[in-house]
C-alpha cells in the first residue's frame, strides 16, 4: 500500500489529475450550495450553517415545512459517492402544512428520498444514509378493498418517523411509516424497516428484524453474540 502511494505522488499525470478533480469539486460544490440556500430561502425551508452540497436536490412543499440543520451533506452525484456508480437526487417532499421534514444536525443524505404526506419525519443528529435509501410517512393509497386504491388516499393511517442519534442506513434501505429507530443502530444494506428497532442494535432483511446488540444492550439481550 505504502509503495503504491509513493508510485502515486511520483507520477505527473497522477498528481495533476488529483488537482484538477480536487479543483472541480471545491469549485461545483460552492455553486449548489450556494444554488441550494437561494432555493431554501425563496421557497421558505429553513437551512442551516456549514453545509455540503453536491449535485440537484429536490426541494417541494409549503413553506414552512422542511427544516435542515447545520453541518449537513446534501450528496445527489455519483461524482460524490463513496461507492454508488448510478445515485439518485436527494430530494425532501412534503404535501400539506402539517407535513414536516427535520434533519438535524451532521446528518449525510446521499440520493435520500424523503417523503412526508401528513405526518413528520425527524432525523437526529448524526444520522448517516448510504446511497439510495427511502423514507415515508403514508402508504399513499388505501391497501384494502382494491377498488378503492385509485380514489382512497387512506389518510389516517399515516404515522410519524423518527431515525434516533447516529444511526446508520446502509444503501437502498426503505424505511415505512410509523418506524422509530433507536440511537446508534445499524440498518444494513437493503433492509425494508416496516417496524420499530430498539438502541445499539444491527437489524437486517426484509422485513428487517435485530441481528445482534453492541454494547450494554449485548449483555442484557439473548440475542447477542
């Protein structure tokens, strides 16, 4: 590993390659997140300090209704991604006045869908999704009888989300309505998260269920290692 860095810094091509990316990155960085905070302020989303904001996110609803907080990286480009070759646009979606979107601060969205009908959908501090996870508040139509899919939007079954402290969402998770997730949790890649899971756990599948406990919590449940 050491000789390869050394090869790396001794060849030309690759050190002017490096500077021109850095160059391009630094400089595109600072037009969205400049593009970003216009965007906030004319629709009336509040927007935080410190922000990093890579590629076109998508920002719809009320005023009011959306709330980012400080030091948060906004990712919507492959370019960006650690390891996503095709990424969506991190996009935040409300649909009425009640609806609310919180991200709160140190949080990482990377092609993250957030969707939030009626209900509230609340990320703590330090939450990190990988590429290409889905959050949502409502099944958006009425599941049962099937005739009344099309004309029953099925409002009251909406329910709130909340994603605790530095919880991390492995890529393509979807996360449905009514889930809590505990502080310091793991979702691993792919989950369908259709129920709430406890602090300090690693939950995996579909539907994704606790795998093992960190921690205290190992000691105290029988399902630790």
């Amino acid at each position: 590993m050491i000789d390869a860095i050394r090869r790396n810094i001794n060849n030309p091509r690759y050190l002017v390659g490096r500077l021109l990316e850095i160059i391009r990155t630094s400089v595109m960085t600072a037009v969205y997140v400049a593009t970003f905070r216009l965007r906030c302020l004319v629709q009336g989303f509040r927007c935080g300090g410190r922000l990093d904001v890579y590629g076109w996110a998508i920002l719809r609803g009320p005023a009011g209704t959306i709330e980012i907080g400080n030091e948060i990286a906004i990712i919507s480009s492959p370019w960006r991604s650690s390891a996503a070759s095709v990424m969506g646009s991190v996009r935040l979606r409300t649909f009425t006045r009640e609806a609310r979107i919180i991200i709160e601060d140190g949080c990482g969205l990377n092609g993250t869908s957030f969707t939030a009908r009626t209900k509230r959908i609340h990320v703590k501090r330090n939450v990190m999704f990988a590429p290409d996870c889905m959050v949502v508040d409502s099944d958006f139509h009425e599941p049962w009888p099937p005739e009344a899919r099309k004309t029953n939007p099925g409002f009251e079954r909406d329910a709130d989300v909340t994603i605790g402290e530095n919880v991390w969402i492995g890529a393509r998770c979807i996360i449905l309505k009514g889930v809590i997730i505990g502080d310091n949790t793991l979702v691993a890649a792919g989950s369908v998260v259709t129920r709430s899971l406890p602090p300090n756990c690693l939950a995996a599948g579909n539907p994704a269920r606790v795998i093992k406990f960190y921690g205290e919590s190992k000691a105290q449940n029988p399902l630790s290692d």
